[in-house]
C-alpha cells in the first residue's frame, strides 16, 4: 500500500517523502524565484530549478509545465505587494494619485521587495517570453483593476498612462540612478508625481 | 620614405591605407552600432567591432580605447536625434511639454531610429558600464540643458521627472506593448502626456 516500495516510472516524477509532500511546490517556486532573480530569465533552466529546490526536473514540469508558466508564477509572488490595489483603490477616487504613488514607493524602496521585481522587469526588457508573461499579469492583476475604478473615457489607456509614469521613475531612480532623482526623499517625489497621477485616473 | 616598408610594431595598430585612412573612425563606429544593436552591449567584442569593420581589433582599441568609450560614442550617434533639443526648446517656455511630447514620439515611431535606441536601453537596464555610459549621455546632452532654461525650483529633478514619463510609455508602448497603449494614436498621446510635461516643467 506504500508509495514508496513502487517502482519509478518514465517519465513521470518519482514520489516519495522529500520529493512530493505538502510544501513542495512552494519549495520549487521559491527556488525559481532565487533562480530567475540571479540568473535572469534566459540563463535559468527547468534544470537548475529542480536543483536549487532539490526535486528532480520532472518535478518541475509537473508542478508547472513550461519555464513560462515558472515565471508566471514566480511574478505573481514577486509583484503580490504591488498588487494588492484594492486596500489603494479604497472606497473613494479621492487622493487616489497619492496613495498609488506611496505604495508603488514603498515597494521600490525596500530591497527585499525590489530586488526580485527588477529582475522580472529586466527579464522582460531582454526577452520576449518574459516580457509576454509580465504584460499578462500586469494588466490582469493591476491595470485592469484599477481601470474598472475610473469614470474617465479610456480608462485602461489612463492607467497605463500613470503606471508608465511609475515605471520610467522606478528605472531612471533604481536602475540608471540619475541624479538627482535617485536621492529624492520619497514623499518628495509621491508631492510631485500624485496630482499627474490623480489627473490621469481622474479628470476627463 | 615609405610607411609600408615599416615594420610592424608591437601593440600599435598596422599602418595602411585600407585600415587607417580618412573615415576608419566612422566606419568602426557604424560596425560598434551594429554590434551593440544586434548583439547587446555584454556580447559584444572590441575583436568582433574590429572584424565588423573589417579593420584590426587593435585599430579599435587605438581610436576609442575602451568598449565603455566605443560604446559612449555609439550612444552619442543614436541619441542624436533624441538629443536635438535647442530647436524643441524654442523662444518660448509655452507649449514646450507638448513640442517634447512629439519629438519624442516622432523618434520613437520612425523604427530607424526606435531600433538602437531600444537596443542601448536594453543594455543599460542589464549592464552597470552601459547604464554609466547612457547616464552620462542623457544627463550631459539632454537633462542638463534643458534643466538650464527652466524657472522652477529644482529643475534638474523636473526635468527627470518628465523624462522618466517619457521613458516608461517607451518601454510600455515599445517594448512591452501593453494595449491600448500600443496602439494608441501619437497625436492622442501627445494630448494627453503634454501638460503633464507642461507642469513638470514650468509649474512651481
């Protein structure tokens, strides 16, 4: 009746305790996560996934399929603070510019938070697989939220619009370190970037 | 009388009027665009330049030195369209975020000049001496100046802060192709980024 006195069969992921329990694709995406992060997306394998969790690869294509749908998922971890819009939208569309921009700051200026979502955002300007996978779960996670708040004509265009604004920051601050952006205390820049937040997602 | 009859000194380039004559220069740097368009800035090769060129590596390494300083004059060539910006900034502070907004946009259209453009972005955004090299370009030939005929308070920080506007809507529009932004009209674009630049820039 034991899993384990079965024999292994081609092609299929070997079960036993240590490979297969609870957790273990948890493990497997956290390892992806580490991988993706250092490697960049080109140069992580399904492979080296499996390694870095200590399964075997067929594991990961169990769990997962594609080295797409790893990333995937490995980006949904990685954007979940700068995706939870629904605290940010709140019950109002007042002061929406401010708060958007505080969050999306906040995010950029902890580096527990920051590092992974250069990588995917590097990731996705090198290749095009990623950058296929990032534009779905941004849009699906956060532009298309955000759009079904407004009450502008092109609601999804207005929040592209400002998440562009936030993006150009987050490279030229973050990535190129431009001067004197880059040492901008934060309120500074959410004083300055909220009210052309705010008149994207708000004014018609 | 003859430099042909010379003999070939140790580490300086050969001397002929195939490899050293008026234009060599130009043609590495059009062989170094190439290379860094195509091949990323980290692939890319002071040999694989030279061979590009048709000239000797070491006729490269004579003329630029390094392929930080290769790189920096490759730059130079492809923002010069994106860096032409006595004539947008005109007599007149009124109406300049809406002449940034299309000259940009006009740059970014015409794929002749989208492609190194893209291509120099690409390798800032994964490469430390890139993005050393484009922050150098961009703050000395661009921010700067314009900065320089700004009335507000901080006008280097305005400055970044309309370019980071511009620079996200590239990488959402361009790279990433996010839709509707992709395919949105530029005239509506313009129309809509144009007083966010406008603020930016002459708004205390």
């Amino acid at each position: 009746m034991t899993d384990g006195a079965a024999p292994r069969r081609r092609g299929r992921p070997p079960r036993s305790a240590g490979d297969d329990g609870p957790g273990t694709r948890e493990r497997i995406l956290a390892a992806a996560r580490t991988e993706f992060s250092g490697r960049g997306y080109d140069k992580t394998s399904m492979r080296g996934i499996g390694r870095a969790a200590g399964v075997d690869a067929a594991l990961v294509h169990h769990y997962f399929g594609t080295k797409e749908a790893v990333f995937a998922a490995a980006i949904e971890v990685d954007f979940e603070p700068a995706l939870t819009v629904d605290a940010i939208l709140g019950d109002s569309l007042d002061g929406l510019g401010e708060r958007l921009a505080r969050h999306f700051l906040a995010i950029w200026e902890n580096p527990a938070t920051r590092t992974p979502l250069l990588a995917v955002i590097r990731s996705a300007l090198t290749h095009e697989a990623a950058a296929k996978v990032l534009r779905g779960v941004v849009l699906r996670r956060l532009l298309e939220r955000v759009a079904a708040e407004l009450d502008v004509p092109d609601p999804r265009l207005r929040a592209e619009l400002a998440a562009s604004h936030m993006m150009g920051i987050v490279i030229m601050r973050y990535v190129l370190e431009l001067e004197p952006l880059a040492s901008t205390p934060p309120a500074r820049i959410v004083a300055l970037v909220a009210p052309t937040l705010q008149r994207y997602l708000t004014e018609a």
